[in-house]
C-alpha cells in the first residue's frame, strides 16, 4: 500500500517533491498528548494539483504545516525535494520558505497598513530584491489576478475574493515551486472562491505544484488527485487524474 501510494506521487525523475515517511506530529498541552498526524506517508510530485480533504481536527493544517516548512515532526522524516529536512534549523527552514513556497490562507492573512501592491511587494522585500523590480513584478502578480485597478486599495477596502486574490499574487511573488492553500474558498460566496480556484488552476497548469487542503468537494474538484486524512491518518490515497 505504502509504496503504490508513493509511486503514485513521484515524478517522472522518480523522486517526490515532498515527501514524507510515517510522519507523526504531536502536540503536548501541558501532561495531554495530542496526535495530530498518527503515521502519514505521502509523496507529492513535482507539477501535482492535489487536494487533501477530510473533516475538521483530521489534521489537514498540521499537515500543511509540515509541508509548507512551518514547522517540524515529531517523528517520521520529511524529504523536500530529495533532501532531508525533518531536524533543520528554524532559519534553514526559513530559508527554504521564503524562496520555494507560497501560502494561501482561510483569512487572507494581508498586512491591513499596507496596500495591495505594498503587501505583494513584501516577501519579496524579505528576499532583497532590489526596489524597481520587486514593484514592477508586484503590479504583473496583480494584473494577473485581475486586479490592475486596485493597487493603491488596502485589504478593507477591497472584498473577500479580491483580498484572497492578492494573497495569491503575494504567494507567487518569489516564484514559488509549491503553492499551499489551506481552505483559500472557506470565506468566500462561491462565485468569488470559483475564481481563486481558477486561478489555482492556472498556476498548476503553468508547472506549480499546488496543494489544497479543503473539506469542500466542489472544491477538491479542481485539483488532480485527491487524498482523505481521518483523525491524523491518510485513509484515502492516490487516487488518479479524473479531470
Ligand atoms: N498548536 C497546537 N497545539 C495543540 N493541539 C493542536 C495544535 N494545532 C492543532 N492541534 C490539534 O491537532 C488536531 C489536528 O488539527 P488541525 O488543525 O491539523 O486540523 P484540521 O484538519 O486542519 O481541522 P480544520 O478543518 O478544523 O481546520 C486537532 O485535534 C487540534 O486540536
Ligand atoms: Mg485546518
């Protein structure tokens, strides 16, 4: 079972993108133990559009998490792209989340001083890139999403798909080889979330990885393959291309 489901995740190099091995993320409050991951093995392949879905508290988060190296097991170990990063450092964590992912969240998460162009601009700021090409690549990201006419707009002066849309600009904004959106259509009428879904698309289907966490079927629709946690464990697995 287990190697069927990473063979279903490797790329045509074989190697996953992520990939991760009877991982286990436990959280300690105090003398109770909570398993939010109970043993997980998953391997994501370079260019994938995959959602993962399963009810709430099934640990889809903890998982992105991992994923998105925000944080590190507690046990199991955790490939990025062929190199183990389950001890790493926080600043070499860091390093590699500031350059290769980008993060989609449930509520947008925009700095509110800053402007839609200023909050796409940001990570980039982090990254040293010089001033005249972080602000032009900002308006192209925002253009892109539609939004060439809201530059100077701040996140409460623009609605709840146009901000997720300037969260999406922001994720691509230091060219991310993954894109991870944790529940990205949870506040939005459905309308607004069938547009940032299209716009997920679109950016698979210029090469990046994108990876869904949703407990929305609709939703989950739009990606490739599609994978069921239930209380910590990957119950559903590979299940292969059907659109
Ligand atoms: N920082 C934390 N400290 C302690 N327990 C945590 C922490 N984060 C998550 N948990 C617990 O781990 C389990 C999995 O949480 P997680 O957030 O991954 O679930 P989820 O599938 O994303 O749920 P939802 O659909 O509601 O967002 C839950 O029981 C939760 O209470
Ligand atoms: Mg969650």
């Amino acid at each position: 079972m287990n190697s069927l489901r990473l063979a279903a995740g490797a790329g045509p190099s074989g190697r996953a993108l992520i990939e991760l091995r009877e991982v286990w993320k436990t959280y300690r409050m105090g003398k109770v133990e909570v398993h939010a991951l109970r043993g997980v093995s998953l391997a994501v392949a370079e260019h994938e559009f995959l959602a993962v879905m399963g009810p709430s508290g099934s640990g889809k988060s903890t998982l992105m998490h991992l994923m998105g190296c925000l944080d590190l097991p507690t046990r199991g170990t955790i490939l990025f792209d062929g190199a183990d990063i389950s001890s790493l450092k926080g600043s070499e964590l860091a390093e590699i989340r500031g350059r290769q992912i980008g993060f989609v969240f449930q509520t947008f998460n925009l700095v509110h001083t800053l402007t839609a162009l200023e909050n796409v601009e940001l990570p980039m700021i982090f990254q040293g890139a010089p001033r005249a090409s972080r602000r032009a690549r900002a308006v192209e990201l925002l253009e892109r999403v539609g939004l060439s006419d809201r530059l100077q707009h701040r996140p409460n002066e623009l609605s709840g798909g146009e901000q997720q849309r300037v969260a999406i600009a922001r994720a691509l904004a230091n060219d991310p080889k993954i894109v991870l959106c944790d529940e990205p259509t949870g506040n939005l009428d459905s309308a607004a979330g069938m547009r940032v879904l299209e716009s997920l698309r679109d950016l698979n289907e210029e090469g990046r990885t994108v990876i869904l966490v949703t407990h929305d079927a609709e939703a989950a629709g739009y990606a490739r393959r599609r994978v069921q946690m239930r209380d910590g464990r990957m119950v559903e697995a590979a299940e292969e291309a059907l659109r």
